[in-house]
C-alpha cells in the first residue's frame, strides 16, 4: 500500500498515512485533506524521515532535469525573456509550474515506481499545450507573448536518467 500525504490546514504541516487511511493530524488532532506527494514536497514542511523527503526531492530534480535537457530551458529563458529574473530562478519558477501542471493533469508525468531505479523511465508529456502557454505568458506577460502553442506541441522531453 502507497502511503498517502494529507495536509493539515491548522498547523499547515504534511500528515503521513502510510496505511492510505484518511486521517486527523498528528500533532494538533485537527481536520486534514489529502494532497499528492508532489504538494507534499513543494511544500516541504513538516516532513517524516529525510529519507522520504530526500526522494520527493529527487523526483522534482528529475522533472526540472527533463524538461531543461537538451538546451530546452535555455531556449524557454530566451523566448520567455523573464526581464532582470536569474536562469535559476527562472527554472525554478516554471518547474513549478510544470508541478502544477502535473498536478492538475494537464501535463503528463512518466516516472518509475521505484525513483531511484536506474534504469527508471521519466518523461514530460503536454496534454494541453495551449494551457501551458497561457500559463507561461501570464507569469512572463513581456516575452512568453511570442511563444506560439506549437512551440510545445511537438515537444516530448524524455530522458532516461
Ligand atoms: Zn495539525
């Protein structure tokens, strides 16, 4: 059985359920809901083991290092021209984004079962490529204006790690 995450709202910390039963916080007894593990790391707060957290993290290194692979995040820096903003910080910010986007099932995440098998497959796919420009021009209004939609819908990032 996966373990499940749930956020608890009153102490705004990750509850680990490792049977997948809904529970209340551990700490404070209050109500909780459940989040995805990618929730769960982005928010890197009140975290079982390191070991755990230390795996979350990767898988987030792994998405940031599919979708840069290749000089793609260079090109997306180009065309987003993110004004005075950093590459990293840039990186950071749309990796977030493409979180998001996993998330919320408009964009598509391969990954093994186990993330730290080597041989592990990992791959970004664009469902909804429209949705991913949008979403780009609204955090980059000055340069992700010229980012044509078909820009990403040919675009399939996958690298075997
Ligand atoms: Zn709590």
């Amino acid at each position: 059985m996966a373990e499940r995450f749930y956020w608890c709202e009153q102490c705004e910390r990750t509850v680990v359920s490792e049977d997948g039963e809904a529970t209340a916080c551990t700490i404070c007894g209050g109500p909780t809901r459940r989040i995805s593990w990618l929730t769960a790391a982005l928010r890197k707060v009140g975290m079982g083991t390191g070991n755990r957290s230390d795996i979350q993290q990767r898988h987030i290194q792994l998405i940031q290092a599919i979708w840069t692979a290749d000089g793609m995040g260079q090109r997306y820096f180009e065309i987003c021209q993110p004004g005075s903003m950093y590459y990293s910080r840039f990186v950071r910010r749309v990796n977030e984004l493409i979180c998001q986007g996993i998330e919320e099932g408009w964009l598509g995440l391969t990954m093994p079962k186990n993330p730290l098998d080597p041989q592990g497959r990992y791959a970004i796919e664009y469902h909804d490529p429209e949705r991913f420009v949008t979403a780009l021009q609204q955090i980059f209004p000055e340069g992700a204006g010229r980012l044509a939609a078909r820009e990403t819908r040919d675009v399939r990032h996958e690298e075997k790690v």
